[in-house]
C-alpha cells in the first residue's frame, strides 16, 4: 500500500469516527458505556494521566500533539500553562472537534492545529516536548516517524504502542480489517532499537496497568 492511500484510510476511518471517540472524555457517554471504557479501555485514560505526569511542569513549554483527535491534550497542555501547542491530525472531522473545545476551554489564542499526517506534514519549527498518543497503533513506517520526531523536538517525547497480545491482536486486526483502517503493534527490542537508530539517547518503557496493552513510552534526546 503507498504511503498516501494508507494515510487516506487512516484519516477516512477517523473523520467518520470523530464524534464516537470524542465521547471517550469529559465523561460524555452513557453510564453502561463509561463502564464498558473502565473495564476494556482503561489504557486510554492511564496514557493521559501518565502524559501529563511526565511532562510537568508545562508552563512555559512548547508542545506538539501528534494525531491530536478532538484535542483533550491539547486542551490541557494549554490549561497547565504551555506558552503554544500545536495539534496536528490527518482528520479534519478531529480537528474541527478540537478547535471547539480549545475555544470551550479559553486557551485557544495559545493553540494552533495543522492538517496532515506526521511525518509528511511535519511543523517546521521545533518543540520543547511532544505527545503522541493513540497514534502509532496506525503508522506503517515508525522508523521514519521517530527519525522525523527526534529532529523537531528538542526535549523529550512521550508516546503509546500498542503491545502483541495472543487474544487481543487478532480480534483487533480483524475489528479494524473490517473498518478499512491497517493497524500495527509493537515488541520493546523493537522499540528500544527504532529509538536509538532515530537518535534518541533513551528510551522509558512501560507496559500500562490495568488493560494493559500499550506501553507507554518517553524518549530522550
Ligand atoms: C485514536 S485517535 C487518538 C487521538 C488523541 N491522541 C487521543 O488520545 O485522544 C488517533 C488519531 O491519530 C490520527 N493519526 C493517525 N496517524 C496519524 C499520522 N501519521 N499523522 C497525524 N495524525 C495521525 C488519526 O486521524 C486520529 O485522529
């Protein structure tokens, strides 16, 4: 598949999915679905616990959110005091979401959002930290993703894979075979080695608690 037909069943698959993963925060959805995201989807809300957890103290800071979506962390790297954020995501449906709640929130003079797919649509500028979460689970070339991202961010980066799983990887890839959107997954060797070929100095991994499926990862420069 080329680079630009892969993007377009991304972004495709995630502009329609806008508004249903939107209701993932702010507690939008029925009281039986916030369960069912308790029970099976605690990963998404550990990563944004463990995000802000190692980016503090913000204030001041420049940041990146690589594949944004409706831009919870956008919104709250604004919140905590980072003098810019910049949200970029393949689907505008996402970005459309995310300029709302920047503007809901108060904080949208310090956020900006770019339409594309990282590495392509790469900021010019550098950042002092990014945030990419979500987002690697549909990336076809992470080498040439982590090279890009070590060269525009000057401190460190904090990112989620999704890890093999004997029950869970096949029910996802067919869930997502379904849906036309490719989906990947992640071993540590693997990432420890794309890190360092990349030019990052270290690289944190943890495996999240909980559902458990992603690690959760900082990188150094
Ligand atoms: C599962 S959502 C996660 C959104 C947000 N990071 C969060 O955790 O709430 C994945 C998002 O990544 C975007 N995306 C996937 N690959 C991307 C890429 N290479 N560059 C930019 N955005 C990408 C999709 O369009 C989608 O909005």
């Amino acid at each position: 598949m080329g680079q630009s037909s892969h993007d377009q069943k991304v972004g495709t698959y995630f502009d329609q999915a806008a508004a249903t993963f939107d209701t993932f925060y702010d507690a939008k959805r029925s009281g039986f679905m916030q369960w069912v995201d308790r029970q099976f989807r605690s990963d998404v809300f550990n990563r944004y616990y463990l995000t802000f957890e190692a980016l503090e103290p913000l204030a001041g800071k420049t940041v990146l959110d690589i594949g944004c979506g409706s831009g919870p962390y956008v919104a709250e790297a604004a919140r905590r005091g980072a003098a810019r954020v910049v949200g970029l995501d393949m689907a505008e449906g996402m970005l459309e979401l995310a300029r709302r709640r920047v503007a809901a929130k108060g904080v949208a003079e310090r956020c900006a959002f770019v339409q594309g797919g990282f590495p392509q649509a790469a900021p010019a500028e550098t950042f002092d930290y990014s945030i990419t979460m979500g987002v690697m689970d549909y990336v076809a070339d992470p080498q040439a993703f982590l090279t890009a991202l070590a060269k525009t961010v000057r401190g460190c980066s904090v990112l989620s894979f999704p890890s093999h799983h004997w029950f869970r990887e096949p029910v996802r890839q067919v869930r997502y075979w379904l849906k036309r959107c490719p989906v990947y997954f992640y071993e540590p060797a693997g990432l420890e080695r794309m890190a360092k070929e990349a030019g990052f100095a270290r690289a944190k991994i943890v495996k999240m608690p909980g559902a458990g499926m992603d690690y959760f990862v900082t990188l150094y420069k």
